[in-house]
C-alpha cells in the first residue's frame, strides 16, 4: 500500500491508512462526564516533539510496516482517543483484540517483549474510554505498558522505530507526546507525580478557569515493592486530593515461596461486590454514613469506621485494608481483561466528585494473548541489566558480556570464601547472576525494587562478618545515595558495590544511562572507586574487592560484550589500590583513559599509528584514589594530557585536574583536556550511534590529540569519518 501523505487533521502528521470506514470523532462535550472545553485541545504533539517525529516519519517505511499484517480494522480507524467515545463494547473488545495482534506483529522482528503491555490491553482500551486525555492525565509507572497507550495516542505507525535512533522512546515522555502527562520508567513515581497536579499551580489554574480534570496513575505490582509509592498514597490520603490510583497486579513476585502461596482471583462474586464498592449510591451512603457518625460523637465514628474497614477487608483479599489505612478508599480486586466490569467500575469511579483518592485493583495475566512471548523485560521498565551493548535490534546473537564475567569469577572466589554473599536490587536480574543463584542459594539476597533496602541490608551483613557485593544498576543506585553515604561510606564499612549498565547503555536511552555514578561515588571520602578496562581487569579487580576489610569500595562495568572474543576465568590477582599501569609508551600526547574507555583510547593510538603518530595510553583503573606516580611521569613526559571517560563532568577528569593543578603541574608545559559525556541526555540509538554523539568514538579521540597537535584538517576528517 502507497503511504498517503500526512493529514493535518492527524496527530503528529503521520499518514493515516484506512482499511475500511472512517470513525466520526465530532463528539459534543455532553457526553463527557467532566466540564471540560475539548475544543481547546491540540491534536499537534509539543513543539519540542515535532522535530523528533519529522526525522521518524522521514526513515519510516510505511509499506513494509502493513505487509502481511493481520486485519484490523477498528484500530485503523482511531486516529486518537477521542474515537473510541463512539465505540460499542463489542467493537472495544474487537479493538483490544486488534492492538494485541498489532502489538505482537511490531515487536516480532525486535528483542523488545510486549508482554507488559500485552497485559494491560483491556485496561488500556478502558482508561481512554472513559477518561479524556490530554485533559485527564494518565500517568504510567512502568514504561513497558505503555505500548497500547502509545498506539491509541497517534504513534502506532511510528512503534516499529521504538528505541532507535530519532524514534520513539521506550517509556512516556512529555517530550514526544501531550498524552504523556510525566515522564517515567524507573517505576514507583507517578502517583507522587499525579498528587503534584493538585497541590502545584496547575491546580489553582484548574479552579480559575472551571476546569475539572482528572489524574490516573496507573501503578504496578512490581513498583509497589518501592517505597515512594507508599510515601505518595499516604500523602494524598492525608490530603484528600481526588485522585484515581489503578493497581494493576500481574500476579509477580520476586520471591518464588510467595508465588506459590494464595493468588487473588476474580470470580463472579468480588465482580459484583467491585461494582457495588464503586457505585455512585453505596459512596454516597458510605459518606451520609459518616457525617452522621461524626454528629454523634467520635467514638461512634471511630468504631464505625473500624467496623466499614473490617468488613470490607473481610469481602477484599489479602492485604487490601493495607490501602485502606494509608486513606485510599479499595475498589477490587476486577478482571483486567474484562472490558465491561472494567468501564463500569471506573465510570463510577470518574462520576464521583470530591470523594478523596480511590484505588481500583486491576488482576492481569502477561501471557493474555500472547503464550509464546519471551519474559518482559520491564524497564523501571527495562531491558536486563546485563543487556548486550551493541544493536540489539540488529544482533540476535549475544556474545559473552562483562556481566557474565563477573559473576563466573565472583562463584571462583565464594567457593573459596564462604562469607561472601550477593545482594542485588532492581526490577528484574541479570541472567548471569542466576549462576550465583543456583550455586550458592542460601548466599544470594534479590530484594527487587528496593536499592535504598539493599544498601542498608549489606551495610547489615559486613557489620555480621560476611563479605557483601551490593549488585545494582548504575542508574538504580542513585536512589539509594542517602544510604551509601550514611549507612556505608561515614561508618566505613566494607560493603563491595558493583555498579552495573555504567556508561551509555544504547536503545534504554537516558532512561537507564549510568553517567553520574563516577562523580556521586568518587566525591565520598572513604570510597575506593574504579573501573576495568577489561574482563582480565575485571577479574582482578574482584579479588581486590573481597580482599578488601576496612572500608568500602565499588567498580563499575558496562553492558557490552567483552573485549575478547574467548576468556578463560582463572583467579584474580588483587591490584593494589591506587596503582595504574602504562599499555602503550609514546611522546607528545598521552591518553589517560577510565574503564571502558581504555579501549578506545587504543582504537585512537592505532588511528594515529597510520598517521606516524606515536601517543601513550595509560589504564588509570583507579578514579579514588589516582596513582600519582602515574600522573606525574605524564605530566613530566608529555606536552598534552587527554583523559577519557564515559561518564559525565565532574568524574574522573575533575579528579585528575584537581590533582595537577593543586601541585603545580599546569604550571609547567603540559597542557590538559577531558574528553566526557556532554552535558546533556543522550537519547535512544545503537551504543555506537550514541558514542559519535556523545564524542567518544576511537575518531573523536583521536581528532582530540590530532587538534592538539596543530594538524586541524586531519582532525576535521577523523570528526567526519
């Protein structure tokens, strides 16, 4: 089929495909259950999304994306949400059945699992039923089950350039789309995010203009295991704030004794006792109810509430009056995948005014439609930690990764070493820790999306005599930042971080990007930090790490495949702290790298060979503390100093500079410069795509020295090349 050329009735200008009648979306605002003026709303995304979708429909190859496509003719019809106000029930379920298809047709020549947002496909179809985006926010924890969303609000002919370059994002984004009211992804924010809506401005500017828009966040079971979420429901049971919270409960648990315990399911009788909970009449009877206990006295009120919340628990499963106590009135459990109960519920739940913060409990099932699908890799939504980084769109093969180096030489080390033991936090584990895992079950702690917890846990464990690498993803450590430095670094005690996804981490874009962990680590007074240029590197630096007793240190490594195509695991040789080593000897120009970059920095000196150009490379391995030594024979031998990194301002390069400037080594003639990760967000591409953006490329390093050294026009062409 021909593409058409963009409509400027369609959102984002994306050319519309019409396999059968089109639906008539002019709806008079009467039939919505808010006062709001949609003739207001911009069917246009942001003006900052509309160079992004340009470039997009620019490489988009319409035909290919409805060749041999299942029918679906619904869905072609829903240019955006407002179209499915005019939808029967039955042709909401035949359109649910179509996104599933649609879902499962795009991401079948990608290593993106729909399954996440598989499982939310009723839901989905529901919540823009009945509520009104743009003007209701709907804000999602999880970026995974976003798909359906992002194919209802005008982006479906744009889902095949998810996590490519200049494509969609994985996750929402208030950049690319209005209907992504908050950007998230690494999960447990959006009620926090939704309660802002009511005590910021915005909601002060709702009042005055007459405006009475809602807020749904859309939260997962994965995500409630983080405590701002608790924080979050408790705040706005406290302050009343009218607000919908939608639990949606796939079932998980981190913890397979749990998962073989009682699950909730949804039967005809909890269906009906949801729609009652719900109904209009029972809220406002439930309310008469309590004006007129209050009127008698507050004893009469307590214990009436007592007996309402009792008895209501009693009718609710496991842990529901838990919601209860923390002032969000339960709705549940209903079937996630019945679009009636669904939109009865939660029209219900939309007509009632003033009535505080609600939370519908949602039960799914991920494999709904979808038997064959590989495990989601929900991203606080996510691919694995230890994902390849290379094109994984491109590559299905996945060679052996720094990830899986790591924990074959850390079981080397625990079968010699009984106290130590792993703690790892984050939405879901790298696939090599299950090694460890199988091993040594009674060593291994998962404690999910709880990094604060785990740092404190193995702060806990080092106290106890054990021996604990903490395993987190760069990007998830920074929530737990207030317990490294209180509860590790101040007391100095021996906890081994292992700081994983560090550096650009290709198609998860800034979402997961662990560019910082280099500055907030370093900065700590007690902390050893570094970085292997490699898997033998990694290996010593794991013996260093568990021979390590008097006070905390960390190393981070990124999700690429290892340098070396074959590796033997062998035991460590402890490196001793603070101690660099020189791989290449040269003149002029001396390249100082950190981690990864080493490499690099390698490709660099072999460009510049070619060129009859020799430079030195130096392995720093050590950011905290800098081998001085090594610093001051650069110095005194060089005339220019790079240093390389992939992390952001103020990392390693801060360090180094802070050194040679406080004893006087800029004084003479070297001369400095730090090649870092910009001082900005890298977004979604191949790692390659992002290393030339981010100026880190074996070229851009070497066209650094080659501008050093006077050749500008050689420079220029390496930039280029």
């Amino acid at each position: 089929m021909a593409a058409t050329a963009p409509s400027s009735a369609y959102p984002f200008g994306i050319p519309f495909h019409s396999h059968s009648r089109r639906v008539d979306c002019s709806t008079s605002t009467s039939m919505f259950p808010i006062h709001a003026d949609l003739s207001t709303i911009s069917m246009c995304p942001r003006s900052a999304s509309k160079g992004l979708v340009d470039q997009v429909y620019a490489q988009l190859d319409n035909d290919d994306y409805y060749r041999e496509k299942v029918p679906t003719p619904i869905l072609d019809m829903v240019e955006n949400p407002l179209c499915l106000k005019n939808l029967s029930l039955q042709e909401l379920k035949q359109l649910a059945v179509e996104i599933r298809s649609d879902l499962s047709s795009i991401m079948s020549g990608t290593q993106i699992s729909p399954k996440a947002s598989m499982a939310v496909v009723e839901l989905t179809v529901a919540i823009h039923h009945v509520f009104n985006a743009p003007v209701d926010k709907i804000l999602w924890d999880v970026g995974d089950q976003t798909y359906a969303h992002k194919i209802l609000t005008g982006r479906r002919s744009l889902m095949t350039t998810m996590r490519r370059k200049n494509g969609l994002s994985g996750v929402t984004s208030r950049f690319e789309s209005e209907y992504d009211a908050f950007g998230a992804g690494h999960g447990c924010s959006s009620i926090s995010a939704g309660l802002e809506y009511f005590i910021s401005g915005m909601a002060v500017a709702r009042d005055i203009k007459g405006r009475r828009e809602r807020v749904i966040a859309v939260i997962s079971n994965w995500t409630t295991m983080a405590g701002q979420a608790y924080e979050a429901m408790s705040n706005a049971g406290y302050l009343d704030s009218n607000m919908v919270v939608i639990l949606n409960d796939s079932r998980h648990s981190l913890l397979p004794k749990i998962e073989e315990g009682p699950k909730t399911f949804v039967n005809a009788l909890s269906s009906t006792l949801s729609k009652l909970q719900s109904s209009k009449s029972f809220r406002r009877f439930r309310e008469a109810a309590k004006g007129v206990t209050k009127r008698i006295g507050r004893g009469m009120h307590e214990l009436a509430a007592k007996v309402d919340e009792y008895a209501r628990g009693m009718m609710g499963p496991l842990g529901s009056t838990l919601f209860e106590e923390l002032g969000l009135y339960y709705i549940g459990p209903v079937d996630g995948h019945n679009i009636e109960d669904l939109i009865c519920v939660l029209q219900e739940v939309a007509s009632l005014d003033s009535m505080g913060p609600v939370l519908v409990h949602v039960i799914t099932d991920e494999n709904q439609g979808d038997e064959n699908s590989q495990k989601s890799d929900i991203s606080d939504g996510q691919q694995d930690e230890g994902s390849v980084k290379s094109d994984s769109l491109d590559n299905p093969v996945r060679p052996q990764t720094y990830g899986n180096c790591f924990v074959e030489t850390l079981v080397v080390e625990a079968e010699k070493d009984k106290d130590i033991v792993v703690v790892h936090a984050g939405l879901t584990m790298e696939p090599s820790l299950e090694l460890f895992q199988e091993k040594f079950p009674d060593r291994f702690f998962d404690v999910g999306m709880a990094e604060q917890h785990a740092v404190t846990f193995a702060s806990g464990l080092a106290c106890g005599g054990l021996k604990p690498f903490c395993v987190i993803a760069s990007s998830f450590l920074q929530r737990a930042y207030d317990q490294v430095v209180h509860d590790v670094d101040q007391q100095r005690i021996p906890v081994r971080f292992v700081i994983t996804s560090a550096g650009l981490v290709g198609s998860d874009g800034p979402l997961q990007c662990g560019a910082f962990d280099i500055n907030f680590m370093s900065c700590l007074p007690n902390m050893i930090v570094m970085a292997p240029s490699d898997e033998v590197e990694l290996m010593h630096m794991v013996a260093t790490a568990t021979r390590i007793n008097s006070q905390p240190i960390c190393f981070r490594y990124p999700r690429g495949a290892l340098v070396g195509r074959g590796y033997t695991i062998s035991d460590g040789i402890p490196i001793k702290i603070g101690r660099g080593r020189v791989l290449v000897e040269g003149k002029d120009v001396a390249f100082l790298g950190y981690g990864s970059m080493v490499q690099n920095c390698l490709k660099a000196h072999s460009l510049l060979a070619k060129l009859g150009i020799e430079v030195t490379v130096a392995d720093a391995r050590f950011c905290k503390p800098l081998d001085i030594k090594l610093l001051r024979q650069l110095c005194k031998h060089h005339s220019f100093l790079v240093t390389v990194e992939e992390g952001s301002i103020g990392g390693f390069g801060s360090q180094v500079a802070q050194f040679i400037a406080v004893n006087g080594l800029l004084d003479g003639r070297i001369q400095w410069r730090p090649i870092v990760l910009p001082d900005r967000y890298i977004e979604h591409a191949s790692p390659n795509e992002q290393l030339d953006q981010a100026g880190l490329s074996g070229h851009h390093i070497a066209a650094t020295a080659l501008s050093l050294l006077g050749r500008t026009r050689e420079a220029l062409l390496f930039m280029c090349s």
